[in-house]
C-alpha cells in the first residue's frame, strides 16, 4: 500500500499499526473493534485490509451483518457470497470438501456489524477449518460478541 493511499484518514493510523501487530503474532487469529456507531470501526478494519490483504491468498470483507440478519435468507446469502469469494467457485457450500479447501488456503475474513458470536458460526462454522495464518477481524457495537 502507497502511504499516501490512506491519507484522509485522521488519527487512526496509529490504531491501524497496532491492530497490524496484533494481527502478525503467531498466536493472534481474531482481533476484534467495538465501540458505539459511527466512530470508525469499519472504516479500521478496511484500512487494515488494505494494508495486508497481500499477505493472504484470499481476501474476504462480509459487510451489514446486523441487516442481513434480519432478512429472509439473510445469513445464508453471505456465507455463499463468503465461500463463493473465498474459494472463486460460485457453487461452494459448506461441508467436507469445503472445510478441507480452506484449509489449505492463508485467508484474510472481516465480519462488519457483528450483533451475536452466532453468526460468525453460521457464516464461517468453526474457526478450525482456516488454515494457520488465516486472520479474522471482528467489528461489532456490543464487546460481550468478542
């Protein structure tokens, strides 16, 4: 990334280093950032993304997970859009051969909006099936998600 690429970003770069060298220590998979809305927190977790998506094989942002909830086939349609992005197969489902591909593969998640812990399960299923390097940024109102 360019350092200039962020430059209208204002007092936040030093939150993006941290949240960075959190994110680089072998034993940090999740790094997640609440507060209330309105204060920053995707536009974070997106200035991190930018900076280090390089590093992963694929990169993945599932945005309005609060709204989503709330729509018929809401959760169901990000975990395709999800796994369709993460895996480029537009036919990927959970399961077997799924988990087995992704664990194969150095990926970079952030889940936006999170309101419960239970979506992310929905979403990605357990965190086991992510191959080691693979990192997940968390964004959500309430800290008790985290």
């Amino acid at each position: 990334m360019s350092p200039s690429y962020d430059k209208d970003l204002v007092g936040i770069h030093s939150e993006i280093e941290q949240i960075e060298n959190w994110l680089q220590k072998g034993d940090v998979h999740s790094v997640g950032i609440w507060g209330i809305g309105g204060i920053g927190k995707t536009t974070l977790a997106q200035a991190v993304s930018r900076k280090i998506s390089c590093q992963f094989d694929r990169y993945c942002f599932t945005g309005s997970i609060r709204s989503e909830k709330s729509r018929d086939w809401g959760l169901s349609s990000l975990r395709k859009s999800l796994l369709s992005t993460l895996l480029d197969d537009e036919r990927a489902h959970m399961g077997t051969f799924t988990e087995n591909r992704l664990r194969l593969m150095k990926v970079l998640i952030i889940f936006d909006d999170v309101t419960e812990f239970d979506q992310i399960n929905s979403l990605i299923g357990d965190l086991d099936c992510l191959a080691p390097g693979s990192r997940i940024i968390v964004t959500s109102r309430d800290k008790q998600v985290l």
